[in-house]
C-alpha cells in the first residue's frame, strides 16, 4: 500500500515557490507532468510508449529535493548534476528504471517541459519580457522548427493572453 502514497506524494511537489510571479499559482508536479504528455500526444506525429512514459513520470524524483529551479541549476553546474542523482535514484524507487530514450525522443520530451512552464507562466500573466522567459521564448520556437511542429505550436499558443 505504500507504493499507491509514494505515487500520490511524488505528484504534490509544489512547483515555482521561487518565482514571485507564480509562486501561488499551485502548480504541481503531477498537473505539470500531465500537461507535457499532453501537449506530446497533441503536437508528436509518432508517440512512443516510452516517450509517453517519461513524460508521466519525469519529475516525479523531485519529492526527495523539491523543484528546484533552472536559473539555480544554470549557474552551479555541479549541484545540477547532483540533485539530477537524487531524483532519478527517487523516480526509479517509486517507478522503476526511467524508460532509456533516444536522443529525438529526448528532444521531443524537453520541448514539451520547457513549452508547459512557458504556457504556465503565460497563462498565469507572468511578464514575459524578463526572468529568461525572452530566450524560453526563442528556444521554444527554434525547437519547433527543428521538430517540424512550428505552425502546430504556434497554433497551441495563439490567442493566449
């Protein structure tokens, strides 16, 4: 029975409590995680289970560490990589082995992460003009290019706020 709690905490890790724009908006871990399977079963032309997999489960570590966010992990490297150890040890001792995938598919899954934190921030009103959204915004439409989606993403974003 304990396995049916370690699934339900691993999906209440509060996202963005160090962000002063989102921080109240309740965002946690599980809704995020849905969202990115989402958005991969809307705009991915060939979804594999493996792909939909990661996607389910891929921060589901983050109940040993928090959420720790991206500006922090960009500027110490080494604390990234750590912390990285310690969430994949706690996925895999709720979830099993986290599916291996192949590099495009890899690609596809941190497309769709970074688009979910950037329709989030976007939804809730967040200024998009600072706090590395600029660049977020950028990467995202470079990627969508590369992954041959770009007028699906822009579809998906059009008309938001």
């Amino acid at each position: 029975m304990s396995a049916i709690f370690d699934i339900l905490n691993a999906g209440q890790v509060i996202r963005w409590h160090t962000n002063c724009w989102l921080s109240g908006t309740n965002d946690r871990t599980a809704g995020h995680q849905w969202r990115v399977a989402c958005f991969l079963r809307k705009l991915h032309p060939k979804i594999t289970l493996d792909l939909m997999t990661a996607a389910l489960i891929h921060d589901g570590g983050e109940w040993a560490v928090g959420d720790v966010s991206a500006t922090v992990k960009d500027k110490y490297p080494d604390l990234a990589v750590w912390l990285a150890e310690i969430e994949r040890d706690a996925l895999e001792a709720i979830f099993g082995a986290f599916p291996d995938l192949p590099e495009h598919d890899a690609r596809w899954l941190h497309f769709a992460d970074r688009l979910d934190s950037w329709v989030w921030a976007r939804h809730h009103r967040a200024p998009m003009d600072r706090d590395g959204w600029p660049a977020a915004t950028s990467w995202l439409h470079s990627e969508a290019c590369v992954l041959g989606v770009v007028d699906d993403w822009g579809e998906l974003v059009r008309g938001m706020p």
